[in-house]
C-alpha cells in the first residue's frame, strides 16, 4: 500500500490532494510541520509527500518552494484541487445555536462574505481539519469549524453549510514529492530554480534561452536568497519534460550563463 505524507490533521485539503492523485486506497502520515513531509520522504518513512505549492488567491506558498529547493527530492507529480470550505459542527447543532467558528486564517479569509452574515467569535486556529478534529475529541457545543467535506466525514461531524467560500475559483496546487523520478507523459512540465550574477542582462539571457527554443514559460518568480542578503534566486515552470534533447540543451546553455541550476523535478502537467 502506497503511504502518503501531508501537512495537517487528517482530512486536510492535502489529504483531498493525496486521494485525487493516488486513489482512496491510500496509508496516510499525517505530519504537524512541512518540513516534517519532507523529511519523511527523504527518510523513506513513506513513498510521497503531498504539499500545496500554489493558491489561486493567495498565490505562492513560498515555504514550499524553499525546502524544493534545500532537499535532495523530486516533484513527481502535480494536481489541481477546488478548494471548498464547509461549515460544520456536532450533529445536533443549527446555525442559530453557534456561537464561535474556528478554522485556519486563510480559510476565514476566503470565508469572509458567509461570516459577517453569522453574529459569532471568530477564533484563528492552526489548521481546518485540526479545528474540526477539536471540536469532535472535545465536544465542543455551540461550537463550529471551516473545514473540508472530507473533515466532516472523518470526525463525524454535520455539514450546517456547504460551499461558504466568497470565491469559488478558488484552486491550490499540489505537489507530489519523490526520491524517484516520474517517466515522461503525453504533458509534461518541468520546475527548475536558477541563480544569476547581479549584473545587467543576467535575467534577459536566461529567458532567451528559452525563448530562442520555442520553450514556453508556465511560471516565474523571484525568491530572497537564503546565503546572500539582497540577492535572488528564480523559480521557473515550462512545458516539456527536462529527457527531451531540447531541455537538455537548454540546460546545458543556462548553466554557462548562471551561479546556480537545480531541476526541482519533471512530471505529467495537471490539467
């Protein structure tokens, strides 16, 4: 059996990440800090990590991308998940008898417009799932938690209201992290993260590198350097997998022309 690492309590959204990539019939390792998911994979405690890399609102979660980079591990796959918030609480509960609402900050925030409809206390917690998992091992009455569908049917709590999120394009990116490589697919993507010198043209030469090949940028973003003050390193996504002779080449030219080249991983593109 497959054994997935995530961040979070059981029945996180990464959970829902974890289930969407590699099917219900999955051991889980449940894990308190990222860095945690990490190390499992890299400890061989489990086969994958799952770990949200990207929100559709929020934008980049840059721990990710600071340990892609400071682990020895592969991205092996990638999924899009809509994010759908619920209101939930201990079955016997009705809107009218809460009186405070729990969940992670993020999840209040998306949940804003459903809240100031509810005369309650808003308590910031560290996780959606962890919330629902409180109120549960506690009994908490009068008492509701922000978290997934997949919370609510794990802790055995009822849904007072479905779907309570204000945007509902509202999408996170997962990435599946590996010590293996994934084989090419019929769509691929590939990560990789660079360094140039702090010099005029350092970036222009990079994107010519690409573009001279025809190779089509999905991402770029710029990240402070953990070993110099000021100075930045350039996460990149584009399409192809880094076997291809092209990749290859392209590789080779950008390691001529920057400080620093690590492939964060090549692996089948989510639609």
């Amino acid at each position: 059996m497959i054994k997935v690492a995530f961040q979070g309590e059981r029945g996180a959204f990464s959970e829902d990440a974890a289930v969407k990539l590699f099917g219900e019939g999955i051991d889980f390792l449940p894990c308190i800090h990222l860095r945690d998911v990490f190390q499992a994979v890299l400890e061989v405690s489990v086969d994958f990590g799952v770990v949200p890399v990207e929100n559709s609102q929020a934008g980049t979660l840059a721990e990710t991308y600071d340990l892609l980079l400071a682990y020895p591990l592969n991205i092996f796959a990638e999924v899009i998940l809509r994010v759908s918030h619920c209101l939930m609480a201990l079955p016997g509960e009705n809107l009218t008898s809460i009186r405070t609402i729990y969940s992670h900050p993020q999840a209040l925030a998306q949940c804003g417009e459903f809240l100031t409809k509810l005369k309650v206390e808003v308590v910031p917690s560290y996780d959606t799932a962890g919330s629902a998992k409180m109120i549960k091992e506690r009994e908490l009455k009068g008492c509701a938690a922000i978290a997934s569908k997949r919370a609510a049917n794990i802790y055995v709590l009822e849904i007072l209201a479905p779907e309570i999120e204000t945007n509902v394009n509202n999408y996170t990116r997962f990435f599946a992290i590996s010590r293996e490589k994934t084989k090419p697919a019929l769509k691929n993507k590939t990560s990789l993260v660079v360094a140039t010198e702090n010099v005029p043209g350092a970036l222009y030469k990079v994107l010519g590198i690409f573009a001279i090949r025809n190779i089509n940028l999905t991402k770029l973003e710029s990240r402070p350097s953990k070993s110099k003050p000021w100075e930045y390193v350039f996460y990149t996504d584009f399409e192809g997998h880094i076997d291809s002779e092209v990749y290859q080449e392209a590789i080779k030219e950008l390691e001529q022309v920057t400080t620093f080249v690590k492939v964060l991983g090549s692996y089948p593109q989510a639609e």
